[in-house]
C-alpha cells in the first residue's frame, strides 16, 4: 500500500509539473505575442500616418512636366505678395529656365545615405563633422559656414539649397539647388549665369554667381505647396523653410536620411551656429520652427529618419 501511494503520489507530481510548464510556457507565448502584435500594430499605425502624408508622385524638382495647378500658383504667388504675376507669365520663365540649363529636365539621381545639415547653434560643440561627411550626399542651406567650423559640421557639400538673398558661390561639384519662393527667383538665376542680375530683390545689387551651371536644380513650386499642406497643416502666415524643404526633399530622393542642427538653442533662441546671439527671444519670422522642429522629432521616433541633437528642447501641443 505504501508504495502503491508513493508511485500514485510521484505520478501526479509529474503530470502537476507538467501542466504548470504548459500553462507557464502558454502564457509567455501569448505575452510574447501580445506584445509583438502591439509593437506591429503601432508599427502598421506609424506607416499608415506616415504614408497619409508622404506622396510619391510629387516632383520635387523643376523639370518642364510638372505644370501648376491655378490654385497650387496662387497659394505660391501669395507667399511673395508684391509680385503681379500670372501663370502664363510662370510658365514663360519657365520655358526659358529650361533652354539656360537643359539638364533642369533630366530626372536627378537616387542617393543611398544622405545628410540633411542645418544651421542651429545646436552644432557647435558636438562634433559631428567627420560623420556627416561620411554620407554620399551633404545637403547645406543658404549661408551655413563651414570655415573655422569643420569639426562639427564637416567639410563635405554635395548639394548647396538657396535662394538669391542668400545666395553665395559654389565650387565646381557642387549642386546649386534653387528654392523659389518666386517668380523673379527664377529670372534671378537665369540672369545670375548669363547677364548678371540687375533688380529689385530687396535691394540685391547687380550680381552674378560662381557655380557649375550643368549643376543647376530648381525645387517645384509644387513641391512647396506640398510641403506645407500635407506636412505643416496649412498653418496660417507661415511656409515651410529651406531646412524643412530639406529634410522632406531628402525623404524623397535618398534611401537613408541623417539629419543635423536643427531647434533652437538651450535658452530657446532660433539663431544661426557661426552667429553671435545678439537678441534675446529670437523667433523663426515666416516660418513656424516649432512646428517643423516637431515633424522632424515625429520622423525619427518613426524611424524614418536619424535625427542628431546635442541637445532636447521640449515641443508642446503640436498634434502630428
């Protein structure tokens, strides 16, 4: 009798043990399962949001295919006011952009690892040069200095983003890449290459630009209107800025996306990194910093992006 229980008490110990193993293993699988179908379902949610908003279709150069819309010229005609201009005068300057530099209309190149370099004093300090110069494409906007500032934003320049009021010349490999706010940006660059401009853009003086003309690229207008209806949310008395302009451009012509020197600085200052702070409270003018400094924080917790900060300001009640 005493074994017989003994064997009866081993062989419900055994199956008790192996029921508790079952239900212990079940329970880390439907765990394991929960949360990688969260993280998947989070993941799908992110895509989705991401794609409602990115539109392949889009051009994002100049190229004589992309005709305006009337309603996407008038929104672009308004952001410069003083202009009367109107879509047949565009198109005009167009057909003549186009015969200045007929490599506008050929179809620009796929990057694989591209850095996107703005011009926040966030830079200084975080030695980021050598890393930004290890990707294949350096996008620069406007003015951004390089002298006497290597080390932390490098020396590479593949591409240079600017408009005539910030205009500067180029070396020999370097992409001029016009971002028009208007129409007389576009006769400014065809003159800035043959005649020389002479006008009244803010009170720019007669001027021509050192740059390799077969180079040249000009951002679609309708790639502006893109911009910011679809990413800033049609945000009243503002548009989008070169930097921002750059950061969806790269989206949209390079497989890897690094982005630098963007936000304001620790004491919420918008300046420039080779500038000396000479306001306090320094805003962003026409364009909504905060706003696009937090599209730019959303891509990357998306991982659509690398975004680099040395530091973390804080953005507050912006919906994405």
């Amino acid at each position: 009798m005493i074994s017989c229980r003994v064997i009866i008490t081993k062989t419900m110990l055994k199956v008790v043990l192996a029921v508790l193993l079952t239900g212990t293993i079940t329970l880390l699988f439907l765990s394991y399962s929960s949360e990688y179908f969260l993280y998947q379902s989070l993941q799908e949610e992110d895509d989705a949001e991401f794609m409602r908003r990115f539109d392949e279709s889009v051009e994002p150069f100049l190229n004589g295919t992309n005709d305006l819309s009337l309603e996407v010229f008038d929104w672009w005609k308004a952001l410069q006011p003083i202009e009367e201009q109107t879509l047949d005068s565009y198109q005009t300057v167009v057909e003549s952009l186009l015969k200045t530099f007929p490599t506008i209309s050929k179809r620009p190149e796929r990057w694989r690892k591209c850095a996107v370099v703005g011009n926040s004093p966030n830079l200084k300090g975080s030695h980021y040069g050598r890393l930004i110069d290890s990707h294949d494409m350096v996008m620069r906007m406007n003015q951004g200095q390089i002298k006497s500032y290597e080390e932390d934003v490098g020396t590479k320049t593949t591409h240079r983003l600017m408009y005539p009021e910030s205009a500067q010349n180029l070396d020999d490999n370097t992409h001029l890449v016009l971002t028009p706010y208007k129409i007389m940006d576009l006769v400014w660059l065809q003159k800035a290459f043959t005649t020389g401009y002479v006008g009244t853009i803010r009170n720019l003086a007669p001027y021509k630009i050192q740059a390799n003309k077969n180079l040249v690229m000009v951002i679609n207008p309708g790639f502006i209107a893109y911009v910011y209806h679809t990413w800033m949310g049609k945000r009243e008395h503002k548009y989008p800025s070169t930097g921002f302009l750059a950061v969806i451009l790269a989206l949209h012509t390079c497989e890897e996306v690094s982005v630098f020197g963007f936000g304001a600085d620790s004491d919420g200052n918008w300046t420039h990194y080779w500038e000396k702070k000479k306001y306090k409270n320094l805003g962003t003018g026409l364009h909504y910093g905060k706003l696009e400094y937090f599209m730019i924080e959303q891509l990357a917790a998306r991982e659509k992006i690398y975004f680099f900060k040395k530091s973390s300001p804080i953005t507050k009640d912006l919906p994405m």
